[in-house]
C-alpha cells in the first residue's frame, strides 16, 4: 500500500478528519523535500505494536528511506527519520504539546513540517517545547499526559484482548446452561 501511495489515511475515523484531510496532507509532507510515508490509523492499534516498532516495521517492508509518520487522528503517534538527519521524533513531539484541542491532525503534520524543515530546526523544535512547558493555558498535552495516554490506550486494548474472549466463553457457558434447562422442562 505505501509503495503505491505514501499516505494512508484510516476510514474507521471519517469525522475525526476533516474532508480534505487526504490532499492536504500529501501537499504538507511534499514541502519537507525527502520521501515522506503518513499511515493515519485508528486510535486503538497505534499501540500494539508500539509507534515505533510499527515506523521500523514499516521502514523493513518498504525498504525506502524517508520520513515516516504513524499516528492516530488525534495526532498521537510517532514520526522518524531514516536515511538522514531531520529530527523528526523531537520535532513530532513538539507539535503535539503545541497542539490545540481544537487542531486537526492536519494543522499539527503542518506544524511538524514547518519545524523539521525549518534551517534552525532544532532552535525552533526546543522553543516550541519550552513554550509548552511555560503555558500553563495550553489546551495542548503535557509530555505526561501522552504518556498517560498511551498507557491508558494499552491498558484499555489489553483489557479488550482479555476480556473478550472471557465474555464470549460465559456468553457460551450460559446459553447451553439455558438449553440445558429448556431441554429438561
């Protein structure tokens, strides 16, 4: 799929991103001027695997350097740079503490090309951190809230991995108790 088209976007999520999405996009990771791979999945498989063993999976299959960016519409997720020096992951995460609570996953990638593609990116990747870390307003995340996130996001896909086998064999055990009933009447 990414060897024919960079830009995967999920459709378990249609109101989650706005129409354009798709187009607006691609023109963003076009301006960071190396390959650029975007795999927009639903929020509760970003993480399992986690974000980063997904971006070097991905990375293996395709066998192409580039940028790599796997989130979900929310904009939680990772961004990686192989074959080069762009500092994706830091930059990545600034644009998400940068975020706003009413930004589409859109308006962050936007950001996060403007940062990694910037001649002074790193300057402008640490400021944007900093001024996360100052505004006491920001409607963006906190470092700990992401990871607060994801680990409330792993534990919720932990428990639907358990628990719904476990409700499947008690739906089973009892509508044969309940057969078993009728059958005796």
């Amino acid at each position: 799929m990414l060897a024919d088209d960079p830009v995967q976007l999920t459709d378990h999520a249609p109101r989650a991103l706005p129409y354009d999405a798709y187009e607006r996009i691609r023109a963003a990771v076009a301006r960071l001027h190396v390959p650029a791979y975007v795999v927009v999945t639903p929020g509760w498989t970003q993480v399992a695997p986690k974000d980063d063993d997904l971006i070097a999976s991905l990375h293996d299959r395709l066998g192409k350097d580039g940028v790599y960016i796997v989130t979900d519409p929310s904009g939680s997720g990772a961004a990686r740079h192989f074959g080069g020096t762009l500092p994706a992951d830091r930059a990545w995460t600034a644009a998400y503490l940068r975020s706003g609570r009413d930004e589409t996953l859109v308006e962050q990638i936007t950001r996060f090309v403007d940062l990694v593609s910037a001649p002074d990116a790193q300057r402008r990747i640490e400021q944007a951190r900093e001024e996360a870390r100052r505004d006491d307003s920001s409607d963006g995340p906190s470092e700990s809230d992401i990871r607060d996130r994801k680990e409330m996001a792993a534990f919720g896909a932990g428990s639907a991995l358990t628990g719904v086998p476990l409700l499947a064999l008690l739906l089973r055990r009892s509508s044969r108790r309940g057969a078993a009933r009728t059958a005796r009447r």
